[in-house]
C-alpha cells in the first residue's frame, strides 16, 4: 500500500484525536470527549497534519505495525477494522464516495467534542461513546473469511473486552495517552 493509500483509509472521524486517559495502576483506558488542540472540531481533521508533531509532540504516526498494538483506537477505525479483518463500513468515504457520510452516520466527533482549551480537568470530561459503535453506523461489518489450511481444525476466536468498558470505570492517577 502506498503512503497516499494507507492515509486514504482514515474517515476524518476525529476519534482517535480525542484525549485518553490511562490508569497508571490497572491500564485501563478511558476515552474523553476533549479534542486536541490541533483538531478542527467542524471539519474532524487536523488543522496542521504534516506538522502536527512540533506541537503535539506525543501525537502518534499510524503504521500497520502500530495499529496492532493499539488499544486506544476507536471500533470504527477502519486502521483497526482492517487489522482485525473486516471490511469497510457503507459510511465510510472509501466506500460512500462522499466524506460527509461519516458525519450522517453519527460516527464523527462533530457536534459532540470539547476543544482543548476550554476543557479544564480531563477526568471530568470521560466518556462512553468514543469507545463505542453508534447505533446509527449500521452494525460493524463482520470479519471477513480467511482461507485455512487443508486439513486445518476449528478456528478459536479469542474475544477482546471492548475498550468502551474501560471508559466506564475512570481510573485514578490518570495519565493524557492522546492519539
């Protein structure tokens, strides 16, 4: 996949731009509804991607090997969807053909984040619905079948808990973990 194509996959969500907070004690992640400081809330994207890192310095470069380990990106991701197998959903723009899509389904942070600035303490901003699939988006798409072996036995699915059960129980001694 070219870069062009690998940066294509992103929906302009805003999701993953939304600060997380992690328990120091237990790792449990929490989701927030405050936005980066870089992230345009009415457009969902940054207002200064190629150079986001000199200000946001902890701001994470997506890479396959990245989106693998982590635990922090949105169900309806399609880095995620993708490493786990499935399929892009009918909002997104890859598939849509139109950007707004994402927005209609109820998927983007429009309308629902807090800017930075205005936010004050982090703790007092935790939230479910980041972490969660909105019922709007239609259900998640399946993962898609993968050729076994001849001869292979039953496949073991191994089920994760969903990141939205860390976002209801906040930890203390939280820590930013933002995108």
């Amino acid at each position: 996949m070219t870069r062009a194509e690998w940066e294509s996959l992103c929906d302009g969500c805003g999701r993953c731009c939304l600060h997380k907070l992690r328990d120091e004690e237990t790792d449990a992640l929490a989701f927030t509804e405050v936005a980066c400081r870089l992230l345009d809330i009415a457009s969902c994207r940054c207002a200064d991607y190629e150079r986001r890192r000199r200000w946001v310095p902890d701001c994470v470069k997506l890479t396959p090997r990245r989106v693998a380990a982590a635990d922090w990106l949105p169900p309806t991701c399609a880095y995620r969807l993708l490493a786990e197998g499935k399929d892009l959903p009918w909002w997104h723009p890859l598939v849509s053909g139109d950007p707004e899509t994402v927005h209609r389904a109820g998927v983007s942070v429009r309308g629902r984040a807090v800017r930075e600035r205005d936010a004050g303490a982090f703790e007092d901003h935790v939230a479910a619905w980041p972490g969660r699939w909105p019922r709007r988006a239609g259900p998640p798409p399946p993962a898609l079948p993968r050729p076994r072996a001849a001869g292979a036995g039953p496949r073991t699915v191994v089920r994760r808990v969903p990141a939205a059960a860390a976002a209801r129980a906040p930890g203390r001694g939280a820590r930013n973990g933002t995108a």
